[in-house]
C-alpha cells in the first residue's frame, strides 16, 4: 500500500470517526426512547464480527473470501432493516450505509486494494461494537 493510499484512508477513517461519534453523542442525547432487542443486537454483532474475520482471510488469502465478507455484510444489514425505526436509524442506518457501499467496493475492487478496504472494514466493524455497547448494553442500564 502506497504511503499516499495510507494517508488518504487515514484521513477518511478520521473524518468518519468523528462523523460517528457525534452520532453516538446524538444517540445518547436520546436513548430513553430506544428500546431494542439485545439478541437482536448479538445476532448483528456476530454477523459483523465474522465478516471481518471474512475480511481479514481474504486479504491474507483466496479472493472468494471477499464473497462470504459480502454474504455475511448482507445479512448484517437484513438484520438492520427489518428491527428498527427512525430513532436506531439515525445512528445504526448511516453505519448500514457505510457497510452497504463497502460491500460494493469489496465486489469490485482489485486485488491491489484489499488493505485499504480491510483498513476500511475493520473500523466499521470497531464502529458497530461501538454502537451495539451503547444502544444495547449501555441503554439497558
């Protein structure tokens, strides 16, 4: 990876952390109208977790790797979609953006961008745990 490739995705990943915590600053302004199924979270946890294990195979082996990344980043965002309203949304939607326009470029991208894009998924993945410590574990205090 070129120095200029590391500074570049340096330079969006801290532009999407503080995009993200204030987000999460939002949330928490917030967070007594959040009700939300803590399965529900460990499930989507789990799916994320393993995509980065998916993510972390195929920049270290076999391309097909980068599929399951996919499958399991698809089923990460079912997940999503189908448990929360506006509220989880404002915060857990852009994340599900996020992960949805990975997943297009882990469908696209050349071999000589995996890092970059594992650089990429790795953080969204630290992102979601993140969130899930909030709206799940922190909320239901």
């Amino acid at each position: 990876m070129t120095k200029r490739a590391q500074l570049g995705m340096a330079m969006f990943l801290l532009a999407e952390a503080v995009f993200f915590f204030l987000l999460i600053l939002a949330f928490v302004y917030f967070r007594w109208t959040a009700h939300l199924s803590r399965n529900a979270g460990l499930i989507d946890t789990a799916l994320l977790l393993a995509s980065s294990f998916a993510m972390w195979r195929a920049s270290a082996g076999p391309r097909w790797w980068l599929w399951i990344t996919i499958i399991l980043g698809i089923a990460f965002l079912i997940g999503q979609a189908k448990l929360y309203g506006t509220t989880f949304f404002t915060l857990a939607g852009i994340h599900g953006l996020h992960i949805f326009a990975g997943l297009i470029a882990l469908a696209v991208v050349p071999s000589s961008a995996i890092r970059p894009m594992a650089f990429y998924w790795y953080f969204f993945t630290a992102v979601w745990l993140a969130i899930f410590f909030v709206i799940y574990i922190w909320s239901a205090v």
